[in-house]
C-alpha cells in the first residue's frame, strides 16, 4: 500500500541511516582516542579492570622511586665502609711494621692518629637524605631500617607495601653515645700468647672522647716508646677481628643492594607487562578502525541515496492526479 500519511521506506532508511551515523560517531572517537574502551559505558567490565590496573601502575612507579632512592643509601654506606675497610687494613699494616725492632714507634703513632681520624671523616660523611648507616650521635642507636620494595595486589583485592629491610647496627663503625655499638669504637676482646701463656686483652681503635654514655674499658690501639711487641699482637689481631667484621658488614649491604637492582629491574618488567595488558583490553585496533571508518562512509552515502530515493516516491503519487 502506498500512503502519503506514512512513507515506510522513508523511516527505514532514516532509522538506517541514524545507526551509520552512531557507529561513525564511535569509530571516530575510538580513532581520535586511540581508545575503544575510553568510558565505562563502553565495556564495563573492561574499563574497571583497565582503571584499577593503571592505578596499580602509578603505585609501582612509586615504588620504583623508592627502590631508587634505597640504592642511593645502600650505595652510600657501601661506599664509605669499603673505604674505611681500606684505611683499617692501611692500620694494620702499619702495626705490623711497628712489629719490627728498632723501628720508631711514635711516627708509627702520628700516621695511626691520621689514619683514625680520617675513620671519623668517612663515617660522619657517609649520609644520604640525612641517613647515616656508619656513624651515630645520639642516644637513639642505628637500627632496622626500612624501604619500600614492592605493591602488591592479591586475589581478592586487598592491597599491601612489601618493604626490604636492613640492620644499620651492623654497620655502625662509630657511635659517640654508646661505644660499645660502634664496630670501631666497641671494646674488640683477642687472645694474646705471652712467656707465661695465652690471656685476654680488651682493644678498641676509636676514641671518640669525653661524653659518651658508654665508654670503652679496654685498650686504646695506638703506640709509643713503652709499646711492647706483646701489646702490638694483640692490637694487629684486634684490627683484624675489627676487619672481618666490617667485611661482614659490607657483604650484607652489597647484597641488598643487588637485591635492590633485582627488584628495581622487576617492577619495570611488570610495569610494562602491565601497560601491554591493559593495551589489549581497550587500545583501539588502528587498522581496523580505519577500515571500519571507510565502510562506514560508502555506507552513509548509500543510506543518504536510499533515503533521497524513498522520500521521491511522494512525487510519483502526484503523477496520478495530472
């Protein structure tokens, strides 16, 4: 039937037409975003994993940061103990050659005295963003530190910190307030063989003076004229007790400090693997998109024909009435 009150094929082409319309509309907005999931009216399900992922992302960024700034203290403290790892064997050597008769034990002493006080310099220096691992002055002695190390997100979405962690009193070599927490500074107990046998002296190499809460009670290691070759041994095997100590010490810290590359290196990986993973969720095929585009086009130009084609029908009813 033919009705100039309803033109049915006109309204098909119309509804057509508006549909072409609306998928261009979408495709262009997913080219000009590079999105096809950009809102949550798009693909819910998408968009939330997708949103929540990308927090998670910029919380690892963090981390990675953090994980940065824990090399930059690892590293500090790894540099100055390898240094005064360096000047402790200068130490005892020189105590070994003091060993020697005849050997004049004062300038012995005045190079030690150099030697420890560039102890105290590297010590003291070796602080980054106000952390010292080395040196304490204070009656709050070195402890367990800690860094952020990883975020964390389980399978039913509760989130967590995972922080590495390190003993800073393990590498304390000076501690003006308790001496005897300072690896440098603590009382160093060895045995010494005499004429009469082996006994326990008591050492320690830095003296850091008046003020401290706890002072040493054993022998301070420096030498002069009344020095005996007794006394040397027993300083030469308390410095090398002190060394083994500090190498201990700087093995730990080197470890952490691998153990900070490792994750450093991880969290970028999972970063990335991330990005890809939520790229394959709602990143818009470029390709497809452009080929989707086309066909849309030549589609709207035959709904634009269908529709002009439909809405002349009108006027070949008028033919009838001339």
């Amino acid at each position: 039937m033919t009705s100039i009150m309803t033109n049915t094929s006109a309204i098909a082409a119309l509804s057509t037409l508006r549909t072409i319309s609306q998928n261009m509309e979408d495709t262009q907005a997913h080219i000009s975003s590079g999105y096809r999931v950009g809102k949550a009216a798009d693909n819910a399900a998408y968009w939330s994993i997708a949103t929540t992922m990308r927090s998670d992302n910029k919380a690892l960024s963090t981390v990675q940061d953090a994980l940065g700034l824990g090399a930059a203290k690892t590293d500090t403290a790894y540099t100055g103990l390898n240094s005064a790892i360096d000047v402790v064997t200068e130490i005892k050597a020189k105590l070994v050659a003091a060993r020697e008769p005849g050997v004049d034990k004062g300038k012995v002493n005045s190079e030690l005295t150099e030697l420890k006080n560039q102890l105290f310099s590297i010590s003291e220096s070796a602080s980054f963003s106000g952390q010292n691992w080395l040196y304490n002055d204070d009656s709050i002695a070195n402890t367990t530190v800690e860094m952020v190390g990883s975020f964390n997100r389980k399978s039913d979405n509760t989130v967590s910190v995972g922080l590495l962690q390190f003993d800073t009193a393990t590498s304390t070599l000076v501690d003006k307030y308790d001496t005897s927490k300072g690896l440098l500074t603590a009382d160093t107990s060895v045995a010494v063989a005499t004429s009469t046998g082996n006994t326990t002296n008591t050492y320690y190499l830095l003296n850091v003076g008046t003020g401290a809460s706890v002072a040493p009670a054993g022998t301070e290691i420096k030498l002069d004229a009344s020095t005996t070759s007794t006394d040397i041994d027993g300083m030469i095997s308390a410095v090398d007790e002190m060394l083994m100590n500090m190498t201990n010490s700087a093995s730990v810290i080197g470890s952490t400090n691998m153990r900070i590359d490792l994750q450093n290196n991880f969290v970028g990986d999972l970063m990335g693997t991330i990005d890809k993973g939520v790229g394959r969720l709602v990143d818009a095929d470029m390709n497809e998109e452009s080929t989707k585009l086309k066909a849309l086009q030549t589609q709207e130009q035959l709904g634009i024909q269908s529709l002009s084609i439909a809405n002349s029908n009108a006027d070949n009813i008028l033919q009838l009435f001339r």
